[in-house]
C-alpha cells in the first residue's frame, strides 16, 4: 500500500519533547524516502482546527483496501504529542462519525496510552511499528456522557475523580513538570505530587451503577474508569484491564489509614494491590458513576476542572495503525 503519512506535531507536549522527536521522525521518514506533510500547532487546542482541514483528505478504513491494488496513495494521520493531543484528535475522528485509523508516535509526560496498547516510545521502534503494518488495529476506547453540563466524547486511556485527577491538576501546574520532562522524566513529575495529594485528598461520596446493580462508597479516595492497565505515567492501576476488549474497568480506592496507605503504594509498586482490602474493581460494558461533592476530574490526563459529575459510560472502538511490537 503506498502511503502519504500526515504528521500532526505539538511541540509544545512533553515539554519539548515532541519537538525532538518530531524531527527525528521526519529524519527518518526522509532516510526511506517516504511522503509526508508536517503540521505543526501553535497553540493549545490548534490540533482540532487542524483536523477539521485534514478530515476530507484522510483516508477511512475498510477490509478491502488490502485488496487494492492501484497505486492511489493511502492518507493516514501520525499524531506527534501526548495522550491529551491524541485524545482531542481522535474526538474530532468522533464527532465526524466517520472511521478513520490514527497513528501515533508518542511524546508527553506519561504516555499512558502508548504503554497501554504496546506501542513503543522509541522513535525508531516506533517507526517500524508504525511503517511496518499493513492495517490498523482494532483498539477498544470509552465513550462517556456527563449529565450535569451535558458534556460527551471518547476516552483513550481513563476518566477519573479524585486522587489522580487531583495529580494531573497539580502536575500540570508545576513547573518541575517542564524541568523533569527536559531530563526525560517526566512521568516522575506525577509521583512528586503523589505524596502531597495523599495528604490533602479527602474522601468523598459515589453512587455506582454497574450491571444494573448499584452500590454506595462514602469513604472513596480514587475512582478511575479505565480502558488500560496505566495512568499517571505507568502506574499499573488496572492491570486486569486489555484494551482489546470491549470491556469498561472501574477502580474505587476508599481511603484508608496513615500505616495503611504505605502498606498499598507498595503492594502498589510490587502489582500486588489488587489483593489489598481498600481496592475494589468492577467490569462492565456500562457503567454510571455519580459524585455529588465537588471533586477533581481528569480525561486523559486533561483536567476537567473540580466539580460534580454524573457520568455514563458504554464502549467503542477505534481504529490504530500500528503492528505489535517484535
């Protein structure tokens, strides 16, 4: 298949991170003498109005294009950035509601979703997983509905109230977070605050719904939706989750004690929190979350400011253009 590769580049994402390997990118893709269009955002939320101009241009997905066998170029996106760029790329695909593949090369802090689907984070690696594979694959993400100030969209990795929304805000804030990105740390910046927000997360009330069942949780810490086993830069809050299937995982952490809450970042670190008495999971292919006091909320790693939430979720998919690493 002869490709024309369209790269949407937010240098500003990781800190400059993503200009760097933007270039290396584009270095490579000159070494093999590829067709490319770079497009470069100048500022926060450009890569929608991009989108929009490229949406005519790119090419959707269907089966039997493998059969093809003109030479009419094939126009697939390369998103250049973090998870929250692809994540305002891929609700512009949403909202058109047409089925176009995105690649991804990426370049933040946390990379959450990259790690998640088994992407690498190495341009090189990346490159050939991305040039090498001859179809998109098949990638199961949330679709979420806030009632309150009916708000919808997709989600890539998770959508969480609480504890790590509280990190996201803080982190996003810092400026340690562009120092540590410059040093190729940057998901350090999430556990440098992590202490500071077990200290000052209080608990908090949810209603949820799940299977038809509902439970209360008034002592609630931590409450992520999620599509992948990661957030906060690596952290395996899930790792039951597979984003390959068409199922939505829902973390709930009530907060325990001082003494207690060391004993569960360890078990944390070691995999083994699932066992802890404090953590509880559920799996559905919907589920509805409700928080009446005002809390911290994160998509995506993007904030989405502190305030009450009535949130459903159901399942969808989409399409990423990738082979699975070697």
């Amino acid at each position: 298949m002869n490709f024309h590769y369209h790269l949407l580049i937010n240098p500003a994402a990781g800190s400059g991170t993503a200009s760097k390997k933007a270039d290396q990118l584009i270095d490579l893709f000159d070494q093999h003498d590829y067709t490319y269009t770079p497009y470069y955002t100048t500022y926060a939320g450009e890569e929608k109005e991009i989108v929009k101009r490229l949406i005519g241009l790119l090419t959707p997905w269907d089966e039997e294009l493998l059969r093809r066998s003109d030479d009419e170029p094939y126009h697939l996106l390369i998103v250049v950035g973090g998870d929250g760029t692809l994540h305002q790329v891929v609700n512009q695909f949403y909202l058109t509601g047409i089925n176009l593949p995105v690649s991804y090369l990426p370049a933040g802090s946390g990379n959450d979703f990259a790690r998640g689907i088994g992407l690498s984070r190495q341009v090189e690696k990346a490159f050939k997983q991305i040039t090498e594979a001859d179809k998109p694959q098949k990638i199961n993400v949330l679709l979420y509905e806030e009632k309150i100030r009916e708000e919808y969209g997709l989600v890539l990795n998770n959508v969480g109230i609480g504890l790590d929304a509280l990190i996201v805000a803080t982190t996003n804030a810092s400026a340690s977070k562009e120092l540590l990105n410059k040093y190729k740390l940057g998901s350090a910046s999430y556990g440098l605050y992590l202490i500071k927000a077990l200290l000052t997360q209080k608990t908090f009330p949810v209603l949820v719904e799940v299977n038809g069942q509902k439970q209360e949780f008034n002592r609630t810490f931590l409450c992520t939706t999620t599509n992948i086993p990661y957030f906060g830069g690596g952290v395996p809050i899930a790792p039951m989750a597979d984003p390959k299937k068409e199922m939505i995982d829902l973390v709930i952490i009530e907060k325990p004690n001082p003494f207690a809450i060391i004993r569960l970042l360890v078990q944390l670190l070691q995999k083994k929190h699932t066992n802890n008495k404090h953590y509880r999971h559920f799996s559905s292919s919907r589920i509805r979350i409700v928080s009446v006091v005002p809390q911290h909320g994160q998509a995506d790693g993007e904030n989405m400011g502190q305030r009450s939430y009535d949130l459903y979720f159901s399942t969808s998919s989409q399409y990423v253009w990738y082979a699975d690493e070697q």
